[in-house]
C-alpha cells in the first residue's frame, strides 16, 4: 500500500510540473515567415527599443543571413520588416540545436545608440591578425553590411582587408561614434641579442556609411600584445582625453565595449550581486538596457525525485541586490534565444521559439 501511494506521488508530481511553469505570457506574435529545418535563429534587443531576429543556414551555403526588426512587439499589431545581407563565404560554427550563437550578440551585430545604424560584421582570421608573432598567411578579411535602421534598408557593403580595420575590435562609443581599435602594424628589433616585437596600435573612428577614417590617438607595446587595455606607457595614458568625445574614459574603458573578453569583465562588474547559479547548464544570457536585470538561461536544469525533468530555467535577477525575481521553467525541446527588452518603461523577457514566435513575459 506504501509502494502504491508513494508511486502516485510521485506520477502526481511529474505531471503537475516545476513551479512556476505555470507562468503566463504577457503577449504572443508569430513571424510573418518562420525559420525552416535548415536555418536557425537568434533574438536581439536594439537601442531604439525594436527586437531583431537574425537567421542563420545550417550548412552550407552560409553566406546569406535574414534580418528581421519588429517594433511595437507588446502590441496587437507589431510591425515586421525584413532584409538580406550577403556576410560572404564563411564556416562559422552554430550551436544551433540550442539557439546558442553568443558572438553575434555584439561582434557581429554592431548596433547604434541613437538608432541610426545597423553594421553587420562578418570576419575571417582575426585571430591570425593579431598573433605574435604576426603570421604572413591568412590574412584577416572582414565584411561588413551597412543598413540604415530608418527605413531599414541596406547602404553599402565592404569588404575590408587593412589590418585595423579588419582584424580590429569594432563598434559604437557611448556617444555614437563608429570606433576601430587594434593594431595596425609589428616592427622587430635585435638588442642585445634579443628580438623585441612591437606592436603600433590605434584608436580610430571612421564615418557611416563611407568608412572614411579619422586616428584619435596611437600608442605602441612591447611584447604584452594582449595588454593592450592596460594604460601603462604614457602615450597609452595620453589616450584619455581623447577618449573622452567619444563617451570613453580610458583605453580599459574602449576594450570593455568593444571587446569580447573585455565585455564578459564588464558584465561581470555588474553581477557581482548575483549569487552564482546552479545545477549544471547555466549560463548569462543577456543585461538589461537599463542596466536593472540580468538574465539566466539553465539549461539541462535537473532531476526532481526519480524523474528526469528537462526544461530550460530563465531566471531574473535585479543586480542592485542580487535578488532573484523571476524563475520561468519552459519546455525543453523547443529552441529558444531570449532577451531582456523594454518598452514604454516596462520591461520583458521576450523569447523566440523555434526561429518561428515571440513570447513575452513581463518583469515584476
């Protein structure tokens, strides 16, 4: 008798769910013209409050990516518009089973502060650009599409092959400047029987759409190549004032933003409140814009009693305290990519199911 009613405990249990599944959305929209069998997609939130879905092929040919805007997403009729762009041939790696492509939420999407501009970033070989010692082969390439976020249309598309421009760390100041930062040049020298490498490294910013450049200051290193942030030379330290046009304080202060290393530190500066999470299969998904919440996707979350509960754990926390305020358990074999997004001063966890709908669900 013990046996049977512990079995339907726990048969009760698995069919009634994790908490907070429950959950209900605050609003629903499904594209216009969902992802197929062979593409994937990713969710963005854009400065000027619009979401973007960006839809990536599986295999090859990879050189077409779709966009998609859709603003006035938490209303009853979202606008959509869609537009192409040719990143060139490429062999970009898609965790695409989880919706999981984390470099394209700032290395490939360069986004303006002030809405004017959308560059899209393809690059090849950037590593290669910037090892020391430089290698002679491959070079870096990089493309870029240039897209006009007013009527959300394409301006231009360049195909770069000078270093700093290529291989460099690429994207918008706080102030809405287009910067480049990176190296531009090696010089070696023998003294006193010892190679010394030097690296020549600019801070430039170059005008949209035209890419026409403008140096705001340059600064050399000496075999620490990766320490390029660290202002310890005083050229490097008479960076600063130059910096600060561009909405920037320091030399650390450009690589936090336009960096991807140097962003995971900027993040990590503003979760220092937040405990750290657990089981397995968690990871930061993305910061609020106004810099209020951080969100968590637990995937793989757990096993609850002798039942294998597989969903994905979107967690909220405030960052001011560190306080967990939502916990939303979703299916876990749909894909999903989610967001923290804002409008008319409230804000959302909107997720994109299956490359194909938008769900919403409002922040208390």
């Amino acid at each position: 008798m013990l046996e049977r009613r512990t079995l339907f405990l726990l048969v009760a249990f698995f069919l009634t769910g994790c908490p907070g599944q429950a959950d209900a959305s605050s609003f629903t929209y499904r594209l216009r013209k969902p992802q197929n069998n062979q593409e994937f997609s990713t969710l963005h939130s854009m400065p000027d409050g619009a979401l973007l879905v960006v839809t990536k092929q599986i295999e090859q040919p990879k050189q077409i990516w779709t966009l998609r805007r859709i603003a006035a997403w938490d209303t009853s009729q979202p606008l959509e518009d869609e537009l192409d762009v040719d990143v060139g041939p490429n062999d970009e790696s898609l965790g695409w089973s989880l919706q999981e492509d984390r470099w394209d939420r700032n290395d490939q999407l360069l986004m303006d502060p002030g809405g004017n501009y959308l560059v899209v970033r393809l690059s090849q070989n950037a590593d290669i650009g910037n090892a020391s010692p430089p290698r002679e082969s491959p070079k870096p390439l990089s493309v870029l599409n240039i897209i006009d976020l007013h009527g959300f249309k394409l301006l231009s598309r360049v195909v770069l092959t000078d270093p700093l421009l290529a291989a460099g760390d690429m994207g918008f100041s706080p102030s809405g400047a287009f910067v480049v930062t990176g190296l531009q040049e090696y010089k070696s020298a023998t003294i006193d029987g010892k190679v010394t490498i030097t690296g020549q490294y600019a801070v430039e910013t170059l005008t949209l759409p035209g890419l026409k450049p403008e140096t705001v200051c340059n600064y050399t290193i000496i075999n620490n190549l990766w320490m390029a942030e660290t202002a310890s030379t005083p050229e490097e330290k008479a960076c600063g004032p130059k910096l600060a046009p561009l909405g920037f304080s320091s030399l650390d202060d450009v690589h936090k933003t336009l960096n991807f290393l140097g962003r995971l530190t900027y993040i990590a500066d503003y979760s220092r409140r937040v405990p750290p999470q657990s089981p397995w299969g968690c990871s930061f998904e993305d910061l609020s814009g106004n810099l209020k919440y951080e969100l968590f996707d637990c995937d793989q979350s757990r096993v609850q009693l002798t039942f294998l509960s597989w969903y994905r754990g979107l967690r909220v926390f405030k960052l001011e305290n560190g306080t967990q305020i939502m916990d939303l358990k979703l299916p876990h074999r749909p894909q999903f990519s989610g967001v923290l997004a804002t409008s008319r001063e409230v804000t959302y966890v909107v997720l994109l199911r299956d490359g194909a709908e938008l769900e919403g669900y409002r922040v208390p």
